[in-house]
C-alpha cells in the first residue's frame, strides 16, 4: 500500500530548511499554531520565533480575512530576513476567497471545504478552484475536519459519528484524485479519543480501499484543554495511532502558551520507544505522556482495564501513591472508562480569540470542579466556537469586547454578558438544571 509524500514549503534557494517532507517513510513533524493576532506583525513574529527555537517543524497562523492575508506576506518576509524558513500553514475558514488569496502566499492552507459556501455545488466550484490555485503556487492543502463542525448535508445522512466523519473527507479526497492534485493533508479531529481515533482508523481504511494509497494524516485531540488533561488526552489519542503507522503530522493542542505544545508533542514522539517497564521520568509533563502513551492506547481500545505504576518515579524520586491516583483518574477518563470529574473541553485560541483564555478557562475550572460528569465547553471565539463545542453540555463562548455568550448544548441562552459577571451566570445555570433535573 502506497503511503503518499511531499514537501511542504515553497523553496527557497540555498535554504533547504524552507521545505520538510510529510507522509511515505519521513519522521512524523511536530507543528503547532500561533495565539496571537495575525495583523500583529510584531507579535506573531515573536511567537513563531520561539516556536522556531522551540522545534516547531510547521506553523500556522489565523487567516480570516484580506488584512491577515497581507500580514502573513509581511510574517513570512520578516521570519526569512532572520533566516527563519519554517513552513507556514493559513488556517482559513467559511472563506473560499481568503482561501484562493493565501494559497498564493501560503505553503499550506488549511481549510474546511464543507464550510467554504452554504450551497455544496457551489463549496465544490470553489474547492476546484483552490485545487488550482495551489497546484500553480506549489501550495500543499489540509482539509482539516472536526467532528463538532461536519455539514447538515452530511449528519443527515450519517449522524454526528466517526463514519460521517470519514465520509465528509472521503468526498473532497475524491475531487482531488478527479483533479489528479495529491498534494494534500488530511485530519479528522474530536475532543472525544474515542470519536478521533475511530474516525482516522475508518479513513484510513477507506482511501486504502477505494484509492489504493494513504494520504498522509494530521493527528490531533482538538479543544483538550490544558495541564495534565490537555496533555494526557492527546497522548492518548495521538500515540493510539502512532503505534498502527498512522500518522505523519502531529499537533498537540493546549490552551497554554502554544510554545508548550512543541515539547509535549516531541515528548509523545519519544515515548513510543519506551519499552514496558517502570517510567523514569525527568519531570512531571514527561511521567505523564510516557504513561499515557504507555497505557492509554489498549486502555481506549478496552484491552486492559488499569495500569501498573510501580516502581515509576519522577525526577528520581517514587511516584506518591496520590499523584499515582490523580493521574490514573484523569487518563481513565481521557479513554471514556471512567468518568470522575467534569469533562473539559476548551479551544487553544488563536488570533480570534479576544480575550484571556487560559486565565478564564483556568478559573472556570477551579469553580466548576465539583461537577463531575458535566461536560463544560470554554471557546475563543464565537465564529468557530459553537460549532466545535461538540457534545458540551454547556459552552462559555468569548463574543469579543469584553462580552460572552453561555450555551446550555447548541444553544444560546444567554448573550452578550459582561465576562466579570460570565462565571457566575455560568454556575447559576449549571446548578439550576441540575435541580431540575433531581426534581
Ligand atoms: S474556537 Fe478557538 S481555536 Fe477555534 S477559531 Fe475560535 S478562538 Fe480560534
């Protein structure tokens, strides 16, 4: 079976670091994606800088509209002037015509084809005409989908489940074969393991199938969230198909400093060659991607029901009997086998998002700690957040200028609410249901 390779990144003369080989036998590239405002020349330059020093392989930048598109051209000119020639990738959504622009600029774009036009045919017209676009400009393509923001035209036919997932991507992969464009990344991303990981198996079963050769994959948990959980979870789903040879790309998504999800995604890398044993561990962050990656893949495939953590230690000292629990806690639930706290599930913001995120997501964590079994959704921006909330039972969505809307699952049922008071009215509602709900 043929696994599909090609570079990403314009070259440019006398730096060969300006393109890196994705797909067929290439290591597996860490990428991550900036915060910051994309027309914020200064600060996305900072940012890709440290991610630059930091060993990011791939970088992708918001791109919503024309002026982004202008400033990822002045990013890129700035990044190369410091000899910085790291890949860049436009993120772009619901604009076929921002799409179309930054493919000229661009070494990847990343879209969402299902979202280019309300009308399929005319998503389709469009995606052919990117095709093009791309081909003529050397610009690679990721049709990147998530489980939270599939079509009306496609759940109806197959549900909100991993099958639509992998249904959605096989249409457009079709058109690219059509187009004889090959050029192209795909990824399939949940916040659930269970739905990530089934949907890249049934994908990658599917292009064997029907194509005959495997597009290479980008892997991802999207909206983990932060600390232990963030972490925990994407090593879960991420290493679950490392370990089967999916997997070309792969993007630990933390609403932390973005910096951080480069050592956490080298660090999945890495533990793939641990061995079964007691877990030796520099620090923490490191003790618990090697467990995850150790045990959590047969944990969510149900092969084993607990983990062994004797004799691990951390640092040089003996994992505590409590820090043991904690973690087991947290990967138990990050496979869907046991569920003892409240279900996090929050964007890694970008240049969308307009306000503190991980401060706010930080607090709503510590207030709403009490609620296990509640599924509590923090997002950047009301754009793409309601629709990548997935099955969150209640959503916290930033609106901008300082307001927010709450959902009680796809629905709005307060807006425009000052932030100070938002935490509030977010517990307030929570609680109220939960006493409806006992009465
Ligand atoms: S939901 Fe979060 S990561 Fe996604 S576009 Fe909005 S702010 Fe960015």
């Amino acid at each position: 079976m043929k696994r599909l390779s090609f570079d990403i990144g314009k070259p440019v003369e006398g730096h060969p670091e300006s393109c890196v080989t994705i797909g067929g036998d290439s290591p597996i590239l860490v990428q991550t994606m900036c915060n910051t405002a994309t027309q914020d020349v200064e600060a996305s330059v900072a940012q890709c800088r440290a991610m630059y020093k930091a060993g990011a392989q791939i970088i992708r930048l918001t791109t919503q509209g024309p002026k982004e598109v202008e400033a990822l051209k002045l990013i890129k000119e700035r990044l190369h002037a410091e000899g910085i020639f790291t890949p860049l990738v436009a993120d772009v959504h619901f604009s076929a015509d921002v799409a179309l622009a930054v493919a000229r600029v661009a070494d990847k774009v990343r879209i969402n084809p299902g979202n280019f036009a309300p009308v399929h045919e005319d998503a389709c017209r469009k995606f052919r005409e990117l095709i093009g676009v791309c081909r003529e400009c050397g610009t690679v393509l990721r049709i990147g989908l998530n489980h939270g923001s599939l079509g009306e035209r496609i759940t109806t036919l197959y549900g909100n489940t991993p099958l639509a997932m992998k249904e959605a991507v096989m249409e457009w992969l079709r058109m690219c074969i059509e187009e004889d464009f090959y050029n192209v990344v795909v990824s399939l991303k949940a916040s659930n393991t269970r739905v990530m990981v089934d949907a890249y198996r049934l994908l990658n079963e599917a292009m064997q199938a029907e194509f005959g050769c495997v597009f290479p994959f980008h892997l991802g948990v999207t909206e983990a969230g932060n600390g232990d959980q963030g972490r925990i979870k994407s090593a879960v789903g991420i290493s679950a198909l490392l370990k089967e040879g999916i997997g070309d790309t792969i993007r630990v998504s933390l609403t932390e400093n973005p910096v951080n999800e480069i050592e956490a995604g080298r660090q999945i890398i890495a533990a793939l060659e641990d061995e079964e044993g007691p877990i030796e561990a520099a620090s923490w962050n490191e003790f618990i991607i090697r467990a995850s990656v150790m045990y959590g893949p047969a944990l969510l495939d149900c092969r084993i029901d607990d983990c062994d953590l004797s004799g691990c230690s951390v640092d040089g000292k003996a994992l505590g009997a409590e820090e043991a629990e904690a973690f087991k806690d947290t990967l138990l639930q990050a496979c869907r086998r046991r569920f003892t706290k409240p279900e996090y599930i929050a964007c890694p913001g970008c240049g969308r998002t307009l306000y503190n995120l991980e401060d706010t997501f930080n607090e709503v964590k510590r207030r709403t700690a009490h609620l296990a079994g509640v599924k509590i959704a923090v997002m950047g921006c009301i754009v793409n957040g309601p629709g990548e909330m997935a099955d969150a039972d209640y959503g916290y969505v930033g609106e901008g200028r300082g307001h927010v809307t709450l959902y009680r699952g796809k629905t709005p049922v307060m807006r425009t609410i000052p932030q100070e008071e938002a935490i509030d009215r977010l517990l307030e509602l929570i609680e109220s249901d939960l006493k409806q709900d006992k009465k």
